[in-house]
C-alpha cells in the first residue's frame, strides 16, 4: 500500500504548539482502574530499532538524497550510538524504565504468528491475540469478523465508553470494526467530529484538507498524533490505540531519508505522550505502554528493505517495547527468547486484571 516519496512542507506547526499552550485539559472523574496505551509504528524494522541507521542504505543513491546530510544527522561509529541518535527517547529513557524485546543480535526475538506478513493480517494479530489467515488474507476494507481487544474492553463494564483508537491508514475502521465494537476510530483523513473540540482540533480540521498527503489512503502523522493528544487531555480514555504509519510508506517509497526521519520524529511523538501521562494526576503511575509493529521488512538482497509479504525472508521478524506502571524494569533483553506477537493481548490483560 501507499506510494510517492516526497514529503509535502507541513504549514504553521509553530501555530499548534502556540496554541496547545492556550487550551486547559478536561480532567475526567479518575475511573480508578489502568491505563493502557497501545501504540504501533507500521513496518519499522527492528534493524533500525536496534542498530539506527543501516550502512548499506544511508549510503545507497538509489534510496538517499542527501548522504552528506543524513550521515550528519543519524550517522555514529557504533550501532548503538546510532540508535540513540535516531530513537533518543527509546534509548535513553524507555530502556530505562521498561523492556525492549526483538533484538535479535542477542538472541532475542519476537515474530508474527500469520503468514501473510503485511498489514492488515499483523494489525488483526495485534489486537486479537491470534492469526486468521483464512479471513484477514489482504488489506482490503472488510469489517474485522474478529474481537479485538479494543472491542472486548469497549463493551465491558469497567471500560465502556472510555477506549479510543487514532491510525494514520484509512483502513483501521474496517480493522477496530468501528461500527460493531462502538470503538469511536480516527483514521485515514478523518477529522475530529465531537461537540466541543479544542482550538487545536478545530485548527486541525481546517488545516489537513489544505495538506496533500503523499499516500491516497494515509494521512501524515503529525495528524493522527495531534487528533489522538487532543482526545486524550480532553476525555481522558483508559485505553487508547494509536497507529503510526509513515515508516511503511516511505519504505514503499524507497525514501530512506524519509523513513529515518519519520522514525526520529515518531519517537519525539512518544516522548510527549509518555510526558504528558506523567504530568496528569489522572494517568501518572497507572498508565503502560506497549509499542510494537505490524510487520518486519527484509534486509537481503538490501532492495527487500521496501518490501514485506510471505515472499520476503525476515518480514515476520518484528520488536515489542514496554514501559510505566506494572513493568519490569529490565531494559534490553540480551539474553534468548521467542516471543510471538500474540503475546501483546496477553499482556494487555494481565495488566487489567
């Protein structure tokens, strides 16, 4: 899914961090039960996760623009400076307050359970514990015949009404099965819609329409973030689903720059989530993150980084982060494991217990 390789100027995002200073947060009723946010970056490979920039492609003129510059901003001599310069937040923050699973330099590894190994199949393991390979075969807009997790939570009575999903992919209605599960879902070009928006929402609102996109059925992050923050400080949900996806799209693309620099600019996305929980009476001490990818991509021939599905060798191979309330604080696994991607719902659960 999702092609062109160039990244539109984005206007006046001066304009919305002036006005987030404008707008006081709606403090909800605290429902005295745990917060959980799920959040995915959409084929993010655990290479660069794990080892930042790969010298085969920040140096390839097929797929880098600018080698001088991008060497300047996420080139260093080791692997694991060049992650730190990339993901900052992940690896001098996450790493110390939570686990990192998937590096698989250690042994290390997480992997999908299906085997179609594109989106759609990954997102519907993600959120359901559990493969489907006969139904969920492609990435067309179908209503999910499975319960996600979001659902299971959403038509409970301890968290009815407070489960929110945000998805910069047009399809995540269709995934969350929006209508059935009652989960209300920003996705795609969707704008906010709710009675009493926030000066940001609406400004939002008025700005996405007036900034193409590069994708037809994805809309720039910096959108689905700022439309997920907003519904946060405003109605505070205890379970929230957010879903980055420039990473793919720009891999599709063959844009390394560009998939570096979404990377970089995701985890200044996660920074301010996780800051922004820790600043709220409501979600600070109770909240826990869980991160993780739809799918890998592969890395030889070093053309199969733009590329995912049965046919490419390590697109099964992906990561889990978590981090808050409730998480062992072991950093990052150095030691053999398999983990499978099922494990998210199971974890998701054992927390709310």
């Amino acid at each position: 899914m999702k092609y062109i390789n160039s990244l539109p100027p984005v206007p006046a995002l001066v304009l919305i961090v002036l006005l987030a200073g404008l707008v006081q947060p709606v403090h909800a009723q605290d429902s005295g039960q745990e917060k959980i946010f799920l959040i995915t970056l959409d084929g993010l490979r655990w290479q660069e996760l794990f080892t930042g920039a790969d010298p085969k492609l920040i140096t390839h003129p097929q797929y880098v623009s600018d080698t001088t510059s991008l060497k300047k901003k996420y080139w260093r001599a080791t692997p694991e400076a060049r992650r730190r310069v990339l993901m900052p937040f992940v690896w001098n923050n996450v790493v110390e307050m939570g686990q990192i699973h998937g590096n698989r330099r250690y042994g290390s590894k997480v992997n999908l359970t299906n085997s179609m190994l594109f989106s759609y199949p990954g997102y519907n393991e993600i959120l359901t514990g559990q493969a489907d390979d006969q139904r969920i075969n492609s990435n067309n807009k179908i209503p999910n015949p499975n319960v996600t997790i979001l659902e299971e939570l959403n038509q409970s009575a301890e968290y009815r009404g407070s489960v929110a999903a945000f998805g910069s992919w047009d399809v995540f209605p269709y995934i969350i099965n929006e209508q059935r599960s009652g989960v209300p879902v920003n996705a795609g070009f969707e704008k906010a819609a709710d009675e009493n928006l926030t000066e940001i929402e609406r400004f939002l609102n008025r700005m996405q329409p007036h900034t193409p996109s590069p994708w037809g059925s994805v809309r720039l992050d910096m959108f689905t973030h700022n439309y997920a923050l907003e519904y946060i400080k405003r109605n505070q949900p205890d379970i929230v689903y957010i879903a980055y996806g420039e990473t793919d799209d720009f891999a599709h693309d063959g844009d390394y720059d560009a998939y570096l620099n979404s990377a970089h600019s995701t985890d200044a996305f996660l920074r301010e989530l996780w800051e922004y929980t820790q600043s709220n009476p409501y979600y600070k001490n109770r909240t826990t993150f869980i991160l993780t990818t739809d799918h890998g991509r592969g890395t030889t021939p070093v053309d199969t980084w733009r590329s995912h599905g049965s046919d490419i060798e390590g697109a099964d191979q992906v990561w889990l982060i978590l981090y808050g309330a409730g998480i062992e604080q072991t950093g990052e696994m150095k030691t053999e494991e398999q983990l499978y991607t099922p494990v998210v719902v199971d974890k998701i659960r054992s927390i709310l217990e």
